[in-house]
C-alpha cells in the first residue's frame, strides 16, 4: 500500500497534496457525477449524508465510496437556486430534517421545514413543521441541531427585504425549534420561532465547540458577512450592508441598534456552506471556520479567537482548482469533505468537468511524494483598482460572465446589447440604481462607487466582446447622482 493512502481507511487514491506548515493533507475524490449536492453532513452512523438540489437525499459510505439512495421527493420544485437544499440529520433522535422549494397549484412558491423519521436506509414518516412564502431567489437556507438540541433553521427574506426585519415574518430569520416542531418556552418571543432577525440569504451555519453559532449570509453589491448570530439580534438588512460605514447607514445604526458582522467582504464571494474545525488531524486549521465560496470558488480558512466569537485571521486556498464549494462537513476522525456546485444554474469559467458534481476528501497524509502539489493559501481579496476591467470582474464577471454573454433567463447578455450600446443614461442609471425585473434576477445598485469608477467600468462594457460605443466620463456619472430639480 503507498504511504499516500492514509491508514487503510479509504479505497479512493489519492490525487493532489495541500503542504501545510504541521503536515500534508491528501485530496481524494468519494463521489463524483452528483446532481448538485447543496448539503452534506456527517451522519451518527459515519456515513455522509447529503441532498441533491433535484430532490434526493442519498448517503455515501466514505471508506469506499458506496452510495444509496434514501429519499426522492417528487413534490420539489427547482429552478435556479430553488430545490431541496438544506438538511441535518439528528445527533441523538431517529430524525432528519430537510428545507425544499414546492409550487403551490396556484402557482406560488413556498419554502418547507419537513421531519422525517431515519431508518437504515430509508426515510419515512413527512411531518410538515413550517412553510412559508417562497421565491425564484433568497430561500436560504441551512438547518442544523444545535448543542441545546434544538433546530435551528436559516430563511431567505425571499426577495422581500421588509420580510427581514418582520417579526411577523419567518422569512429573513434564524429559526429557532424543538425536535417536534413547536416553539421552545425560552426563546426570545414568546410563541414566535424567531431566534435572529434581518438576514438576506443564509447559506451557511456551524456551532463551534462552545455553543458559538455562526452564519454566512449573501450581501448585495456589497458586504458578503460572516456573522455571529445571538439571541434576539437584529443584523439590520436591508437598512445596514457589513459594518454600517456609509451616511444613511451610520444613521440609521443610531436610532436601531444592530450586531455588525464578524467578517465582510468586498467585493462579494457568494459565501456558502461553513463547518468549524477543530481537530489533531489538521493542527494549522485547529480552531477555524471554514467557509466555501461560489463566486470565489475557494476555501477560506478564518481564525478564531479563544472565546470563539471574533475572526483574528483569513487563508484562502483551491482557488478556482474545483470549482464552486457549496458545503462542507467534519467528519469524526477531522476529515474534511467538500462539495462543488458546478453543475447548478451560474456555473464558472471552466466549469462544469465531467466528473461534476463531486465530494472531496482532504485528509491527513505522510508525504507528497508523486503527487500534484496544489498551491499554499492565496492572499486575501483587496478593494479593485480603478480601471474597468478589474472592476468588471470584482463585480459583474460572476453574474454576466468573462465573455460578457450572461446566463440566459437569469442575467442578462451585454454583449451586443442595445442598453449598453445606446444612450449612456440608460446603463449608467441602471449602474447607479440597480433594476428589478420578473423575468430576470434583481441587479442591485452600485451607487458605492466612485464616479470614476463607474465610468472606467461602463466604459469597458460599452467597448468589449464587440460593443463599439463611445466611453463615459466621471462627470457624466456625477450629473446623473444629482437630485431632480
């Protein structure tokens, strides 16, 4: 047996080599050709658990590979990031719990929290717990058992942003359950589910080891989080983005309070799945939250403090080396599994391969000997420079992609389009102010930036993949910011 395989527990080899500064972790393939897993968890029966966007829950036997199929749910409904998304399966009590998006017969969308009762390889028994307003986009979403045995459940203000701040609402919160559904005597509200309020779009959740619940939550244009979610918090979406560093922002913070994030990034990573880290097995990585990215196709690595409630440092690694990194699980034995989104409706430059969708292994190895060396942890992203094309991959590469052609019925062409190619107002007003439209997904404003470099970024557009109309200036921007007289 080579010394790259690591103590006869696994079957799949092993392909590539991470060296850190304590140790060398190996990379393996467990799965591949999956329908886009968006959650995998580490199951008490030492299996991986984990649901495929169009509706099955299977698990996988790590050591060889082995999967079954335990659960398909012909009532969901995907589209876009709509499917079965989130899902945990019980420490201690035969239950798992899985979110999906369903179409009502009148056509609506509703977001669902369901119980279901775990045989050895079957799931039987649906129990609905909660449903609510559903959307084409911000449904969340992340259920999780926590220390205290409760369900804790994360939604999207389901393109609704007064649905965050609603305490009226389920939409835009941490929920907060017992095992059976009803709403525990000690949470903040009396008979209300609400455990935190005023989130977008929760991608992510992870308890550390001393009861420390964090989040990962979607910003606009801007301000990506990872928060610290407590009880009765109020994390201000969509009046507050990040740490409350603009006018109306600052204003807003002095008469409603709010927990500011741990962490924010600008320009956004779409940040999703996050597990915390804390075994022998990866000693660099002891103590940390690990966050996967989508836009950014990465594994972040954030240092905590002792207490475990501030991020005291950030590595990146495997940048766009698989792909997008919808979740992450821990097993037992400190394993660490990914999965990769590649296949879903906003795939990346060079994605999907043919073996996506896969869950990877990294796992501690004894040398690298022969094997791909992937390279150490990349810096961290800094603010874009004022010139167009920089700012066009910060901010729009993701959504309308590096050859400018989009993602058909999401984001829309800008090559060759009559928009930009017309009268600068047009696409400056809508550079400034976003656009909402049913049949495409919402473009949040970028009114942050300067006038520059609004004007270096549409002036890109209005040049590249063919476009030939002429640049904009700054002060064309400016005279557009002003009020009407």
């Amino acid at each position: 047996m080579s010394c790259n395989e690591p103590a006869n527990r696994f079957s799949q080899p092993v392909t590539a080599a991470l060296e850190l500064d304590s140790g060398i972790i190996g990379i393996s393939t467990v799965a591949e050709g999956l329908n886009v897993p968006w959650e995998i968890c580490w199951g008490p029966d030492g299996h991986i658990w984990f649901t495929e966007q169009s509706g099955t829950v299977s698990k996988i036997d790590p050591a060889t590979g082995k999967k079954k199929q335990v659960l398909s749910i012909p009532e969901v409904y995907r589209q876009r990031s709509l499917g079965l998304l989130g899902m945990t399966v019980h420490p201690t009590e035969p239950f798992v719990y899985l979110d999906y998006t369903t179409r009502k017969a009148d056509s609506s969308i509703v977001s669902r929290l369901v119980r279901y009762n775990r045989g050895n390889d079957t799931l039987t028994d649906p129990k609905i717990l909660l449903e609510f307003p559903g959307n084409t986009g911000h449904n969340g979403s992340r259920v999780l058992v926590g220390p205290d045995g409760k369900v804790y459940f994360s939604t999207g203000d389901a393109a609704h942003d007064e649905f965050a701040g609603d305490t009226a609402s389920l939409n835009g919160k941490v929920l907060r359950l017992n095992a059976d559904g009803s709403v525990p005597a000690d949470n903040p509200y009396p008979g209300n589910y609400m455990w935190s309020r005023g989130h977008r779009n929760i991608q992510g959740l992870a308890f550390t080891d001393n009861g420390q619940l964090f989040a990962s939550e979607h910003g606009d244009a801007t301000d990506d989080e990872l928060n610290l979610i407590q009880k009765a918090a109020y994390y201000a979406w969509p009046h507050i983005e990040g740490f409350a560093d603009r006018a109306d922002e600052k204003a807003y913070a002095d008469s409603f309070p709010f927990n500011p994030p741990a962490k924010a990034w600008t320009p956004t990573i779409a940040p999703a799945g996050i597990s915390y880290y804390n075994h022998t097995a990866i000693p660099d990585w002891q103590n940390t939250i690990l966050l996967g990215t989508l836009k950014g196709a990465s594994l972040h690595v954030l240092q905590l403090n002792d207490a475990r409630d501030s991020v005291m440092g950030e590595k990146i690694y495997f940048t766009q080396q698989f792909g997008r990194i919808r979740d992450i699980c821990v097993s037992t034995e400190g394993d660490i599994y990914l999965a990769t989104s590649n296949r879903d409706w906003n795939p990346g430059k060079g994605f999907p391969i043919p073996a996506d969708d896969r869950i990877i292994r990294l796992s501690p190895i004894k040398e690298s000997k022969g094997l791909t060396i992937l390279p150490g942890p990349a810096a961290a992203p800094v603010s874009p420079v004022a010139k167009g094309p920089a700012i066009y991959k910060s901010y729009c590469e993701a959504c309308h992609k590096a050859d400018g052609k989009g993602v058909a019925g999401s984001f829309p062409a800008l090559a060759q389009s009559k928009i930009v190619t017309g009268k600068p107002e047009a696409l400056l007003n809508i550079l400034l102010n976003g656009s909402k439209s049913s049949a495409t997904e919402h473009m949040p404003a970028f009114s942050f930036l300067s006038d520059e470099d609004i004007a270096a970024v549409a002036t890109h557009i209005r040049s590249a993949w063919g476009n030939t109309a002429d640049s904009i200036s700054a002060t064309a921007v400016q005279a557009l910011r002003k009020p009407a007289k």
